[in-house]
C-alpha cells in the first residue's frame, strides 16, 4: 500500500509517500514558498533535487508533488492511481475529533469549526485537504489530529478552573499536542514491553515539548493545553507562567496582547534563559565552556521536566514506564540522566552506559529500577499511515 502523507501548513506543506506496513520511505519533500514563488526539494533515497515551480496555491504544490512522483527521471510511481489514500495532519481537532476519520464534507466544517482553536494551522490544513481533493478527486483522504490522542483525558484534567462560560460556549479547555508522536509511542511501548495494561509517562522533548500520561494506552493528562503554549519551558516557548505575567508586561511596556504572546511563543523558553540558542547542542558547548545561562537554561528544562513526571505519577498512582522521544529526548543522554537522577526517589534508575547511545530504540533502566525507562524514537508519519490505511480499509 502507498500513503501520501500531507503536513501543509501556510507557505509550506511537507510529504511522504510511505508504505504502512513496512514503513518505508519510497519518496520525501517539501514544498516551500508556496504563494511567493515556489519551490520543491524532493528526496529518493539518498537523492536530491530542487526546483523551483510556480506556486500561487496549495494546489500547485500537489500537482507539482503528484508530478514529481511520477516523474520518469525522481519519480517513485507511474501514476497517482497507485497512490492508495492520503494521510493529511491536522492540528486542532477541538471536542469534535477524538480519532483519526476519513474526510468528507462534514468532517470539513467540523475542521472549519475548530479554526478559533487552531487559527494559524487548520486553514492551512484545509488548504492541503481541498487541494488534494481537487487534484486526485477519487482518492480516499484521512484527517489525523495532533490533539485525538489527548481526548479521553478526565474532566479533571482537561477542565481550566474559569468560569465555565468560558468551556461551554467556547470550549475553552486543555487539548494538549503532539498526540501523533504520543500515541505511536505509547502504541510502540506496549509492543516493547509486551503488555497492554501499563501506567506510562512519555516524554516528547524537542524544539517543542510536551509530556502525557498514559494509563493502559489512554492519555489521562498531558501538558500543553488550549495552545501548545503550555507545559515545560521549550526551544522558544515559556511553557507554564503566571497569566498575570502578560498583563505586568503589556502595561509596562505597552505592549499588545498578540505582541506578548509572540514573545512567550518565539523569544523565551531555552533560547530566553541561555541568550544564545534554542538548540540542546549549542546550549550543550556553551556550558561545556562555562556559560552559566546555557547551564541553566538546561537545568531549569530538565527540572520542569522531573516535575511533571512526578506530578503524572501521582496522578497515575505510580508509573511502570518512562518513555523519552523526539530530538532532545532521543538523543541528548545528559538530558535523560539529568531528569532520572531528580527521579531517584521513586526508584528510577537508569544504566549510564546504555544511556550513553543516541538516537535508538531501547531500554536503559537497570534491571533493579522500579520503573522501565526506555528511549522510544517516535514516528508521526507511520502514524499517520498507519490510521489512515486502517480506515480505508476498514471502509472497503
Ligand atoms: P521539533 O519540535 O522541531 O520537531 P525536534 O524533535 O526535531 O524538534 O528536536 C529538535 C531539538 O533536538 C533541537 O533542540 C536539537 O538541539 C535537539 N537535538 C537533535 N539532535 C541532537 C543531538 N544529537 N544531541 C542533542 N540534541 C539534539
């Protein structure tokens, strides 16, 4: 089977075209520029190439993706007839999406319907949908959420304690991200660990970051929150602060609301504390040669990030698994032994030389921790294929 992944976001939509069973890669690109110029990087294998075409629309990126697909010379197909459905990543899918679904029209208004939610993602998600459907009209076509995963979360803790008005009329609510990393890897975790009732925090940490847990397959609570804002501090992101902080400072400053926001979503987080990068390995050699910010900007991160596994242990009554993904989780050790060692007390333990590989699936707790740790690289795109192959061929 060939899945057509679609990531489309304003001037960009990145694809994959992948097999769902394998996993497998046959082609990759992004379209960049789309509604400036345009341009397309295509990858085979080890093969690139660069072009750059016409793209005033969504639409133009398809077809010069389609195009590039069957290409005689970097195509991977001879026609889109092969392409078996489409697999496209939607941001917020609100309260009205707790799963993956085929698209039709309502699942489009549904997706309208959450645009105050997610207003910079979904109409950019919506263009790639209505583009691919425009292009290859008989082609089946699967919304993916990144905020599905999170939605058998308790009221408890999905619930912001404001006024109510506020959920009920405009479902003003915890949702949470990264669910398609989530999900595979708490999917991928029960196959490690062989069982599928288990107590599990996972820990996605990459430029963006966020945290869930995860009782028997189903998230109970996670960290980002209405946006992905939330949670431990980022790359560029502040993660949780006082609210009254955004007031103190529009006033002072005379700064507006959005200007604020851009602050707290771009300028803070890593890249704020250490002045210097937003990166894990820049904040790395800077404290290797005795910058104190970037020591600290890593050690505040490593911190909120013990904090909330204790909390969701809590929470939990207790954890059997600790999962750590995504670019700082599955390669930066110093981070994973930073947030262990704070993680002592319940008895986690992790094997500094296992602990010493970057980047690789496995286990490095020690066989007396109380708790499995385990570095699980995710895998959003097989994801992706994976539930849209399911629904289309559960709809055949
Ligand atoms: P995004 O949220 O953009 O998907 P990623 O999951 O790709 O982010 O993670 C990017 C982060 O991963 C960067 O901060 C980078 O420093 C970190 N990272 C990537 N590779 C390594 C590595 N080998 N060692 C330490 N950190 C790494």
């Amino acid at each position: 089977m060939n899945i057509l992944i679609i990531n489309a976001g304003s001037s960009s939509l990145k694809y994959q075209l992948m097999d769902p069973e394998t996993g497998v890669v046959s082609a990759k690109g992004l379209c960049e520029r789309i509604g400036i110029d345009g341009r397309l990087n295509h990858k085979v294998g080890e093969n690139k190439v660069v072009k750059d075409i016409p793209m005033p629309t969504h639409s133009e990126a398809i077809a010069a993706t389609l195009e590039i697909l069957q290409d005689a010379e970097h195509g991977v197909i001879k026609s889109v007839a092969e392409i078996d459905a489409v697999g496209h990543r939607v941001l917020h899918g609100g309260m009205e999406f707790f799963d993956s679904c085929i698209i039709n029209d309502e699942v489009i208004k549904a997706i309208e319907k959450c645009i105050p939610l997610g207003p910079l993602h979904n109409p950019a998600n919506l263009m790639g949908i209505r583009a691919c459907q425009a292009v290859m009209p008989t082609t089946p076509q699967v919304a993916v959420f990144d905020t599905a995963f999170h939605m058998t979360m308790p009221s408890k803790a999905y619930r912001y304690a404001i006024p109510t008005e506020y959920y009920e009329n405009d479902s003003i609510r915890r949702y949470g991200f990264h669910g398609t990393s989530h999900k595979y890897v708490a999917k991928r975790t029960a196959e490690l660990v062989g069982k599928k009732e288990f107590k599990m925090v996972n820990c996605h940490l990459g430029n963006g970051s966020s945290m869930s847990a995860v009782k028997d397959g189903k998230c109970q609570d996670t960290t980002m929150g209405l946006t992905p804002l939330a949670g431990v501090p980022m790359g560029t992101r502040s993660g949780d602060i006082d609210a009254a902080v955004v007031q103190f400072i529009c006033n002072k400053y005379g700064m507006s609301v959005d200007e604020c926001l851009n602050m707290l979503n771009k300028k803070s987080g890593m890249l704020a504390i250490s002045g210097v990068s937003s990166d894990f390995r820049d904040l790395e050699d800077g404290a290797k040669n005795g910058n104190e910010a970037c020591a600290l900007a890593r050690e505040k991160f490593c911190y909120e990030v013990a904090k909330y596994v204790g909390a969701y242990a809590a929470a939990l009554n207790g954890i059997d698994v600790l999962t750590f993904t995504a670019g700082v989780g599955e390669n930066d050790c110093n981070v994973r032994a930073k947030v262990c060692e704070y993680l002592g007390f319940m008895g986690v333990k992790i094997d500094p030389e296992l602990n010493s590989k970057r980047g690789k699936e496995m286990l490095i707790s020690t066989p007396d921790s109380k708790v499995q740790v385990w570095v699980v690289p995710t895998n959003e795109e097989l994801m992706i294929a994976q539930d849209t192959a399911e629904l289309v061929n559960a709809a055949k």
